[in-house]
C-alpha cells in the first residue's frame, strides 16, 4: 500500500530535525550545507530509509542529488516503493 | 600458604552451595581425605569434572596438595562439547568420594613436559579458540593475598554467582580464604533466591561481573547493607557505581582490573560515595609485586606472579616478561583511567571510532540498563555503528537521539538501535558482542 507523500515528508523530515538538532526552514532547504547536517550524517540518514521503509539503497543512488533536501529524498523513496510495489 | 591456610581448624564457615556450606575444619579435613587417593605422576593431567564449588575447591586442593597436575572444566565441557582433549583423566565425586577415568581422547600438547606448572584455567572458550592459561599454584596463593591486603577486609561474607572454575572466582575463594571470610555460591540462574540469601546473611557482600551485579540490584532491600560490591574483567562505569552508592551509601566499591590470563587482580580502586567524581574513573592502584607501563597508550604488565604460558590449539606459547593488556589508558584528571580497547576500534566513513568509548559515554545516560555497541557491516556502505539495549530504554527512537546527540561526537553516533530481551554472556559473564552481531540480523531496528 501507497505511504502518502505527507507522511513520508514528516517522516524523513523529523528523522533530519532529530539529527542536526535544528528545525528546517523549507522541505527544500539543503540538508547537507549551512551547518545542518554533516557529511558523516549520511550513513545515518540512509540507514534510516532502509530501516523504516525496508529498502535497499543502491550505492549509485547516493548524491546530493536524491538526498540534498527532505523533497528529494521523498521523491526517491516514492519511486523505490513504486518499484518495490510494482 | 596452602599448608598453611589447611592446617587451620576453626569452626567458622568458609564456603557455601545452595543448601550445602563447609566450616574451616570441615573444608581442611575433606582435602586431607582426598590427597590420598590422588596419584601424582608428571605425565598424569586431571580434569576436574564438576561444576559445584565445593567439590571443585576440595578436589582442588587435595591435588596441589598431592602435586598432581589439574585443569579446569569450561561452559562448553559441561555442555557436552569436547574441545580440549589435553588432560589425561577426569576426576570427580561420585557418592562422596573420589572417582578417577581416563579420557580416551587425550592428546599431548607440544613441548609442554618442560613447562614448571600445576594449573590450567580457561579463558572464555565461546567467543573463539579456547585458550587454557598455564599457571603454578604458588601465583595464585601470592595474587590472592596482595588482593586481600589491598582490601584491607577480614571477616566479611560475600555472595558470588560466577562459576567456580573462573580465574575470578577462584580469586574470590582465596581471597575468602586468606581473610578468613565466608563465601556463598550462587547460581546466576537462580538470582531470585538472591533475597533469601541476603536475609540470612548480615552486610553481605556482592561479588561477580558488572552485569551480575547490576542484575543484583533490583534483588537488594533499600535498607539492606553490603559491606562492598567487588566488580572486575568487564568496564564498568562511573555513572553505574554512583548510581548503585546513591542506593547503598555506607558500601565501599571495589572496582577492580584484572585479566584471566594474567591470573589475577593487577590493580584496585575502592570508591565511596565521599569520593570525588573525577577520581572515579582511576583504574585504581597497582597491587604489590605487579608493575605496568604505557607504550603508545596501551597499558602493559608485568609480575612474577604472572602465567606461564598458554595452550592453544596444542601448542604451547611460553608467557613473555612485559605482556599487552589490549587496554588503552589515559590520564584524566592526574589519574590514570581506560580508555577502551586497542582492537575495538572500526573505521565509518573514513573515521576511526571506538566501540568501547561510545558505549562508555551511553551507559552515562542509562546507567542501570544493559548497552551494548556492536559493528555491523552494511552489504555497500562498510562498517555501521549498533546500539543495543538489553530490555526497552523506556523512550523513543528520536528522543534517544537527542539524547544521544548531548554526548556523542558525530561521528560516534549510532547508526542503527535494537532492544534485546536478554544479552548473551560469554562464560566468565562479560556481554557477548560476538553473538549479539551474530544476532542483529533476526532482529528488528528501531
């Protein structure tokens, strides 16, 4: 069954609050510069995704790319349930 | 000393197993009754087959009293696994007396007919090879008394509920021995009859590993007095001992190092609850007849007292004079203190970061909870950090990482979190974080 893209966002978004101990501006505020989170938080964020949505992340998907804000991480993960559920 | 500690005839009690307990002169006559029956030959190696104090304590003695050459049992063996096939016989009581076979599977260690020994004990044999450590009884009997001196005790009356063929636990009996103070054995097993045990038992003392004891304290009536908690081979940590003297404020703690293959106690810190916080953390003093040095961080020992040597896979190492420890020590506030292991350290992204260490600052926050960090390796992104609880850390997931984020560097953040019902322990009760690794994968994350 189909998570809603508001729960995802809530989601994503609380478990990057919880970890740079600071509230986002915006879902599209780069999560990884301006002293938000550091480098090192990205293991913690992917193990997040796979834990809480039984994914599996492929190593080429990890660029700023899918996972610079709270909208484009959710934007990734909607496509990988897709596929997971498809 | 051992003739000596025997010749005592005393009706006070020294040793005690579930319902059955041995005065001073009932202990010394049990052992004079079973030397006899001990043949000594150099090549004759007996394996005490018993896991009860009492039989194993007076076979014991009755075999260094004869010169007869023993070794202890393991976990395993009792649980019908045959590793170590180097022993020539087993000894046991069989109704009250003394029953000797021989083992048809023995084989010779390697060169070991030109080692000086009496005694091989066992380090932990469920994390890997089983490693049995070579000792002469006289260390022992020497370790024991530098302990009971640094002590400064007599008298007392201890409860223990590690097994009686431990390094630890025989440290215990003698120590009990030595300072003419009486011993109980439990069973871990049987924790619940902890009460009873204390009802009976005036300013009994705690004795075991940190987790024995912090699964202890729950079994403590808050009036109740121990004279002294007494913790050695595993950490334990400064937030648990304040924690536990908070509750118990007449109590001496004794944190005490010591390794099993060292054969002994090395160095001990008794702490009060007038002590100052910063001094805590000190790996105490060095006993008498032992000495250490720090090479590059790590702590290095040694002593006359020492092991000669280990067994492993048939083959006989001879013991060398200066031995690493494994342990990192810094000096915190003009006292030295551990500062974790020098092979539990993993890299994640690049950073080095020990296990140990972290696992030293959540017991900060939950100091009465069972935490274990363990590595875990992710299929694609290398190494991961693991926290693990032993029952439920009573809050949630994004609450625990602030918590979390209050001490830990950033990168020493946990990457993944697991409760566990109960924590395996290797033999000698440390947290097995073998097995835990071995058993992420059946378990569900936060």
């Amino acid at each position: 069954m189909a998570i809603e893209r508001a729960k995802l966002i809530n989601k994503i978004k609380g478990e990057v609050e919880t970890l740079a101990g600071k509230t986002l501006t915006s879902v599209d505020e780069e999560i990884f510069k301006n002293d938000f989170l550091d480098s090192i938080n990205v293991l913690q964020v992917i193990m997040f995704m796979e834990t809480e949505f039984s994914i599996s992340i492929d190593p080429f998907d990890l660029t700023l790319d899918t996972l610079g804000t709270v909208n484009r991480i959710v934007d990734y993960l909607e496509t990988k349930l897709n596929n997971n559920n498809a | 000393m051992l003739d000596q500690l025997l010749s005592k005839h005393e009706n006070r009690k020294l040793i005690q197993y579930r319902d059955t307990s041995m005065t001073d002169t009932e202990f010394s006559e049990r052992v004079n009754l079973l030397t006899g029956a001990i043949p000594s030959a150099p090549e004759r190696f007996y394996l005490i087959a018993t896991e009860n104090p009492i039989e194993l304590y007076t076979i014991l003695f009755a075999a260094w009293k004869a010169d007869a050459k023993v070794i202890f049992p393991t976990r395993d063996h009792f649980q019908g696994k045959k590793i170590f096939p180097h022993y020539t016989h087993v000894i046991q009581y069989n109704d009250e007396k003394i029953q000797i076979t021989e083992n048809p599977d023995f084989t010779e260690v390697e060169a070991m007919e030109k080692i000086d020994f009496d005694t091989i004990i066992f380090s932990s044999g469920s994390t890997g090879t089983p490693k049995g450590i070579v000792h002469v009884k006289k260390h022992f009997f020497d370790n024991a008394r530098e302990t009971a001196s640094a002590m400064g005790l007599s008298g007392f009356t201890g409860i223990t509920m590690l097994k009686p063929y431990l390094m630890s636990a025989l440290s215990h009996f003698l120590v009990h021995y030595i300072t003419e103070s009486f011993l109980i054995f439990s069973d871990f097993d049987h924790i619940d009859s902890l009460p009873e045990i204390l009802e009976k038992n005036e300013n009994c003392s705690i004795l075991g590993s940190p987790m024995h004891i912090l699964m202890s304290l729950a079994k403590i009536k808050p009036n109740y007095k121990p004279a002294f908690f007494f913790t050695s081979g595993d950490f334990i940590y400064k937030n648990s001992i304040t924690s536990i003297l908070s509750k118990f404020p007449e109590a001496v703690f004794f944190k005490v190092y010591g390794l099993a293959e060292l054969g002994g106690r090395f160095f001990i810190q008794p702490v009060n609850s007038s002590m100052a916080p910063e001094l805590i953390d000190g790996i105490g003093n060095c006993i008498e007849g032992m000495e250490y040095e720090t090479r590059e961080g790590q702590l290095y020992v040694k002593s006359d007292f020492l092991f000669q040597g280990y067994i492993r896979n048939g083959i006989f190492d001879k013991s060398i004079q200066w031995h690493a420890t494994g342990d990192i020590v810094k000096t915190d506030h003009g006292v030295m203190v551990l500062a974790g292991r020098s092979d539990d350290e993993i890299k994640v992204g690049g950073n080095k970061v020990s296990l140990k260490h972290i696992e030293g600052k959540v017991t900060e926050i939950f100091p009465e909870t069972g935490i274990a960090v363990v590595p875990q390796e992710h299929p694609t992104l290398g190494n991961l950090i693991c926290l693990v609880f032993e029952g439920d850390c009573g809050i949630g997931r994004s609450e625990l990482i602030k918590k979390l984020k209050g001490k830990l560097e950033n990168n020493e953040l946990p990457h993944k979190y697991y409760t566990m019902e109960n924590f395996p322990f290797t033999q000698t009760m440390k947290i097995d974080r073998k097995e835990i690794g071995r058993l992420l994968k059946d378990l569900k994350p936060l």
